[in-house]
C-alpha cells in the first residue's frame, strides 16, 4: 500500500459510526453497534463491542501523516516485543495483515486491554516500570528503523520554530520576544547535546508518560507506539519524573534499579533531560498549530494560540534556558 495523502482540512469527516463498523466488517469483524471513542486527537481509536468475543479497539490513522512503510515498522516493532513477552499490546494480523484499508482510511485493529494509571509515586512501581522499559529498549538497541524519523533539535526544535513563523501562528507583538527566547533556547539544547557526547540512537516508545502505561494487578502494559522513532534512551525515562529536583533524582534511582537489570544506561544522557523537555515544548505547539483546521482541536484545546497561551510559552522557555544551564541529575 502507499501512503494515504489529503488534502481535506478535516480528515475525519466522513467517519462516521457506520464506517467505523463497515471497515471492521470488510476484514471480517462484526461489530454489535457499540462504539466507544478513546481519548486521541492524532489519531481515531474506537473501542468497539463485538457479536462474537470481547471488545477491540481500531484504530484509524491519520491520513498523511505517516507512510504505509513507517506503520508497519512500527507493527513490527511491538510485535518483537510481544514475542519476547514485554507487556505490550500488538496489532492483530487478519488475513495476515496487520495494516487495513476502507475507503479514504487506513486502519488497524488491538485486543482490548484495560487498566489504571501508574501510581509513580511509589518506588516499586517505578523500579517494576523501568524493568520493562529496559527490556524494551534492549530489543530495540537490535536494529534501527528505516523509514521512521529520528528526534532530534532538527526535527523536534528548528522544524517546528520555522513552521510557526511561517504559518502566522505568533502573534505580532509577542514575536521578536518570542523568537529571541526560543533561538536561545534552541542555542542551550545544543550546548547540552555537546555535553552529553555522542549518545547512541535507538527504538524508543517515544512517548512513554503515565498515560501510555496502563496497570493492572499483574503489573504494567505499554500502549500506543505511534510515535515511536529513534533517539536517545533517556527520552523514554524522564516523562516518568516528577515535583522537585529533589524528587527526580529519587524517581531516577528507581526506574533506574529496574532499567539496569536488562539494558545499561549511559549516564551522560542525563545532559538530555532539559533539552528534550524543551523541544517537546516547541514540539507541541507546532502540533497543535499543525491540525488546528480539525474541527476537534480548537473544542478541545481553546487555549491555544491565545495571546495569553503565547506568553506563557516565552515564560516557559526562559525557565528551560535556565534549567538547561544547571547540572544534570546525579545518577
């Protein structure tokens, strides 16, 4: 299959409930009618009950934004995962496909597995957590993708700060203070990259919060890979952190007692914390500015691109500049 292109504002227009369930019967699923739409924006995940067995979830991809190619890289990685018994929830392959087609969608179809948010506050389940992200990031030290992007200040930091400009999303009075703040931002993400060295690359789960990981009395499972890409280590440890410095540095010990037992840790990537929680700052306002012709975005998130919401980004930079300038947490 190739990738699936749009040039429609709203890519989700036409799917309604009856295309949800055709596209489940077209691969042979029959949905009962029951539909239930999960928290996503990026993406449409729907929980659906079934005639026959228990519910599933379906997914349908946002038209154009990745290719056929870097969907299945992604299936293949989880499916590697789940082969080694790491806790995670992989695409069922029909007619041994893992990756469907119905009309303007592509779509894929999950078991349904429930659970609760981690509690992070307790150090067993941080150090039960960093076990598993270890064994992940053992796999995924394996092999490099091919046709996924890589996170880097390029494409989480420069990319993002030209497509704002560019697109008139900064508001006039705020844009030379803006500008200026994020260029210096961007100027001690490097410096902290220079600090780190040469920290190896390899497959993260690339969003790895407490939202994606869902526990249960058997411990934790990890969902929705969908921005799963290359980078370092350490991106998938320090969304998991938390409160003061003081507390962090408590946090770290913990994931980290787990994390070694399966995958060592350059402790060097701890130059990193700040820097990639400041491209994801910038990354996250173009994301937003990105799909904000679809109509669930401006419902969802009325703060954005506010003259307020813009402000507080330049506040929020300047406290990473300086953050960025301070000594890493101890490890």
């Amino acid at each position: 299959m190739a990738a699936m292109t749009t040039d429609n504002p709203h890519p989700y227009a036409t799917l309604g409930p009856d295309c949800v369930l055709d596209a489940l019967d077209s691969v042979g699923l029959r949905g009962d009618g029951r539909l239930l739409a999960l928290n996503s924006y990026e993406n449409r995940v729907y929980q659906v009950g079934m005639e026959d067995g228990p519910p599933l979830v379906a997914k349908f991809y946002r038209p154009g934004r990745w290719s056929d190619a870097a969907i299945l890289e992604e299936h293949a990685f989880v499916a590697e995962l789940a082969e080694r018994e790491i806790p995670v929830v992989p695409a069922l392959a029909l007619d041994g496909q893992t990756l469907h087609t119905y009309q303007d969608y592509r779509f894929a179809v999950f078991p349904r597995k429930g659970g609760r948010a981690p509690e992070l506050d307790d150090p067993a389940v941080l150090e039960w957590t960093g076990r598993f992200i270890g064994r992940i990031h053992a796999a995924g030290r394996t092999r490099a993708y091919a046709e996924r992007p890589a996170l880097t200040i390029e494409t989480f930091g420069r990319e993002p700060r030209e497509y704002l400009l560019a697109n008139g999303f900064i508001p006039q009075d705020v844009k030379a203070a803006w500008t200026t703040t994020v260029d210096c931002a961007l100027d001690g993400v490097a410096r902290c990259y220079e600090r780190a060295g040469d920290v190896a690359l390899l497959r993260l789960h690339g969003d790895c919060h407490g939202g994606n990981v869902l526990w249960t009395d058997t411990g934790p499972h990890f969902v929705d890979f969908d921005d799963s890409r290359m980078g370092p280590a350490v991106q998938d440890l320090w969304m998991m952190l938390s409160g003061e410095r003081g507390d962090m540095v408590r946090q770290m010990a913990d994931i980290l007692a787990g994390y070694e037992d399966f995958c060592d840790f350059d402790s060097r990537e701890m130059h990193l914390v700040e820097a990639l929680r400041t491209l994801r700052l910038l990354h996250y306002s173009a994301w937003l500015a990105r799909r904000w012709d679809d109509p669930a975005f401006p419902v969802a998130f009325p703060w954005f691109n506010t003259q307020r919401y813009w402000q507080d980004r330049i506040l929020e930079l300047r406290e990473q500049i300086a953050l960025m300038d301070e000594a890493p947490l101890p490890v």
